[in-house]
C-alpha cells in the first residue's frame, strides 16, 4: 500500500503497464495510432487495417504482431523472442 495509486477507475481490465493515451490519430494509410505516456517513458501504438499491430515502450521494449499468428517480442536489452 503505497501513498501513490492512480484513481480506481478500472473496468476490470487487467493492463500490466498503466499508461495515459496523450495523442491519437489515422495515417494516410487508414492506420489507427496513438502515443502514450508510460511511468517509462514515451511510448506508442499502431494497429493497421491490415490486422497487425506493433508498440513501441518507454522502457524501449517493441512487440510487433503479424495479425496472422507470429508475434515478435525485442527486450530493453535489444534480444528477440518470436512466437
């Protein structure tokens, strides 16, 4: 029980990783996007029409999913894991 807790206004979603969404937007190429502040950082979000999406962490972290089953996940230390 620390003195610093965001307000409770959770909806029963579970995110490991609070952020606040700071910008959102559509590119030219119908993808969806928004740019998030993390307690690590700046971070941001693409979710493309195409079903894949990718983020990007403040911890400098990146997860890119294909939207068809293979995922890619490179650590802060910059190693690879593909699902």
């Amino acid at each position: 029980m620390s003195g610093k807790s965001s307000s409770g206004s959770g909806s029963g979603s579970s995110s490991y990783t609070p952020y606040t969404v700071t910008g959102s937007g559509t590119n030219s190429q119908g993808n969806s996007y928004d740019t998030r502040s993390q307690p690590s950082g700046d971070a941001f979000h693409y979710s493309n029409t195409d079903g894949s999406y990718y983020y990007s962490n403040g911890n400098g972290s990146t997860y890119h999913n294909s939207g068809s089953g293979s995922s890619t996940y490179t650590a802060p230390n910059g190693n690879s894991y593909k699902k």
